[in-house]
C-alpha cells in the first residue's frame, strides 16, 4: 500500500503538492516539513483533521486541511485568510481565501450541503474571468461560421463535375481537416475549458486526453495540405507532370494525411512519460513538447511562402518577357484552347490566393514570439487577435480558393441563370463547360 501510495505521489505533481501540504498541516501548521523524512505510517491520505487543545481557556476552532490549503487554530467569532493556492488552475496566487470560525468553535457550513466551507470566490478575477470566457465566445462564434462556410464550398465543389480537377481535389482535403479540426475546438472548449473540474482533476481522462490529442492531429493537417497547396503549383508552373499527377495526387494524400502522425506521437510519448507536463488534461498552451509540432507547421509554412514567391516571380518573368518580344500582339481564343497568357494569368490569382492564406495561417504562429506577459494590459488585445485570426481561418480559406475564385462564379451564375431564365438560357450558351488551362504546353485544370 506504501509503495502504492508514493508511486501515485511521484507520478502526479499536483497530488504531490496537496498531499504535502495536507501533511505539513497535520504535523505543524506553520512548521517544516519534508515528504522524504515523513514516517510512513503517518502517510494517511484519508486524514483531515487534527483536534487541538488551549492552554488560555480560549475556544478554537480546530486546524484543518479542506483539500488545497490548510487553515491553522482560529479563535472563535474571527475569519482566518490563506493565500489562494496556486495549482488550481484559474486562481490567482496573490488572492486570499478565508474561512469563518463560529462563536461555538466550529467551522461554518455551507447551508445547502452542510459541509465545512471554504470561501474562495474571492481566488478568481472576475473581471479576467469575463474577458477570458468572451475570447472563447469569440472563438466559438467564429468557428462556427468557418464551418458554415466550409461545408457550403464543399457541396460547391461536389455538386459540379465541371470543377473536378487535381487542385480542387487538395481543396477538398484541406476544407475537411479545416472542418473536423474547427468542430474538434469547439468540443475542446466545451467539454474541457469551460468545466473547472475537469481542468482541475488531479488525475487525466483518457477521453479529454485522446481529445487533446486527435486535435493536435487536425491542426497539423491543416498546415501539411496547405503545403501541399503551394508546392502543387509550384510544380505545376515548374515541371511538366501532366502523366504523373495521379501519383502526385497519392503522394499529397500521404503527407497531408499520415505525414501529421510522426510529431503527434512524439509529442504524445514525451508529454505522457513527462509528470510535470501531464496534467489537466494537456490543456495548457505552454508546454515544453510543443516544438515536436510548431516546428513541422512552420517549415510548412516557411516553404509554402517560398513556393509562392517563386512561382510569381516566373510568372513575371515570363510576362515580362511576352510583353518584350510581341508588345503589340493581340490574344486571341481559339476554339477548345485557352492563350497561355491566360493560363499563367489564372496560375497567378491562384499563387497570389495561397499568398494571402499562408501568413494568415501562420499568423498564430508569428505572434507567439511577440506574447505579453500575463496580466500585462496587452494580453487580452493579444488574446482578442489571437481568436479572431485562429477561429476564421476556415472562413477565409473558403473565401478565397472558392468563393472568390472565378471559375466557381461563373458556374454558379449560369446555374442560377439556367433556374431563374429559363427562357434566356435557351438562347444562350449557359452549359457548365470546364475551362482548361496549358501549362509547359500540357492541358491542366483551372483551379
């Protein structure tokens, strides 16, 4: 039972923490103490109290342990205070907690459950408070409508066969991680943030670390298919692959769906094997594993924007080139075939859509060197950005690779032309005919 006990003890900082103060409180309230000295036959975790007896004829109320801090002999009719404690996760160290002492030597009870009650209301901000569960409110608000949004792109891109094509295909995927990931924090808020006992449970749920986790997995993905967004037209403007992409398109499944598993199971190995930083279900932000996925999402990051630059940097270089040798030709359709002005010109829109996404993606990401200190007045301007950029990322990336995207107005045009004017698209030519592009002198798809 011995062995039991301390290997619990070890194994968990914060009951290490409780049951040393509960200890040091039955021996000596004020006097010191060490877990390693202690006899094992005092190691009682089910002890509370421990009665007192005066010498100046005066009634005390008994020292007591209520679970997080000990309150010494107090005088009838008086109010003891103790610092808030520290490893609850919520209060604020620099708070007091108070408990009542009757006039008869008791402690006082609290009336609707009749147990001896500690007051530590008094241990939470609550104008923090209030602005904290805003932020969250902000977050869930803004998740909601990138779901929203998503989930409508999605039944665009599905509904019409003539948007088929490789780069849709990786929009798909990145508009499901985006949508899993997005519902997944709407539950990690829900289910863990938002209940304190939860948080403040000395032990982990396998069920809110498993949440933890798969969350972290999403948010990974979601950068490794942007990666894939970028380097695909990268090697689209670069290469000629026109007979390989069926294997490119495999390859991208791969990365964008296993390639995450790697820094999830480093991360979840190590924050697991470590005491300190396996508590409270993992929900704190500053952990010291977090590297095992920051890094991956920035190099992701980092080599998307590079692609990007790079591809509009040919771009125009070729137009300037164009533009050299004929300034005074004029473009021209042909039937069935798009100008290659044309197709770079669509490449580029596509290139300049990814560029705006990858620093908004990455904006978390930026900030993070930049973090106030906690309590500081910047903090909760930072934590404002910080939910608005995160929570509508989904919205913009719906935005801008489909709602902003000129091939998919077009088709929604002529489909509502087709519903609204039946009489005009008799007339007219309102078929959803896919517009190809060639690139390298190979025929791509538009988007």
């Amino acid at each position: 039972m011995d062995e039991e006990f301390t290997e619990l003890v070890e194994s968990d900082p914060i009951h290490l923490v409780i049951t040393e103060r509960k200890l040091k409180c039955l021996l000596n309230g004020n006097g010191n103490f060490s877990l390693s000295t202690l006899p094992t036959t005092t190691q009682d975790p089910q002890l509370s109290t421990l009665l007192t007896t005066t010498t100046d004829g005066r009634l005390y109320c008994p020292r007591v342990f209520d679970g997080w801090s000990c309150w010494n002999e107090t005088p009838a009719g008086q109010t003891t205070y103790e610092p808030c404690p520290f490893f609850v996760l919520g209060f604020d160290p620099n708070r007091f907690a108070h408990k009542q002492c009757l006039k008869d030597g008791s402690w006082f009870r609290h009336p609707e459950t009749n147990a001896s009650w500690s007051n530590y209301t008094t241990c939470v901000d609550v104008e923090d408070l209030a602005k904290r569960w805003t932020v969250m409110t902000i977050q869930e608000i803004g998740y909601i409508i990138s779901i929203c949004a998503l989930i409508i792109s999605l039944i665009i891109f599905c509904s019409f066969r003539c948007l088929e094509c490789t780069r849709v295909r990786i929009h798909k995927h990145l508009f499901v991680s985006f949508i899993i990931n997005n519902i997944l924090w709407i539950a990690w808020y829900r289910a863990v943030v938002k209940e304190p006992g939860v948080m403040n449970e000395p032990t982990n749920g396998v069920w809110c670390i498993t949440l933890h986790i798969i969350l972290q997995y999403f948010l990974v993905a979601n950068y490794f298919w942007m990666f894939c967004e970028g380097f695909y037209l990268h090697t689209l403007i670069v290469f000629t692959f026109a007979r390989a992409e069926g294997k490119l398109l495999i390859g991208f499944y791969i990365f964008g769906w296993l390639g995450p598993i790697i820094p999830i199971c480093l991360y979840a190995i190590c924050r697991s094997l470590d005491p300190i930083e396996n508590v409270r279900c993992w929900a704190t932000q500053q952990s010291a594993y977090n590297w095992f996925l920051s890094v991956p999402v920035c190099i992701c990051l980092v080599s998307s924007l590079i692609f990007l630059i790079n591809i509009l940097r040919i771009l125009l270089h070729k137009l300037h080139d164009n533009h050299r040798r004929n300034p005074n030709q004029t473009i021209r359709r042909e039937s069935g075939v798009t100008p290659d002005h044309n197709n770079q010109n669509a490449i580029r829109k596509a290139a300049k859509a990814t560029l705006i996404l990858v620093p908004l993606l990455g904006l978390h990401y930026l900030l993070t060197p930049f973090r106030p200190k906690p309590g500081s007045d910047w903090e909760i301007i930072y934590e404002y950005i910080s939910a608005i950029s995160m929570s509508l990322q989904g919205l913009c990336v719906s935005l801008l690779f489909c709602f902003g995207n000129g091939e998919v107005r077009t088709v929604l045009r002529r489909r509502f032309c087709r519903h609204l004017c039946p009489s005009k698209s008799l007339r007219g030519d309102y078929s959803c005919a896919p517009t190809s592009m060639s690139v390298n002198n190979k025929v791509q798809s538009p988007l």
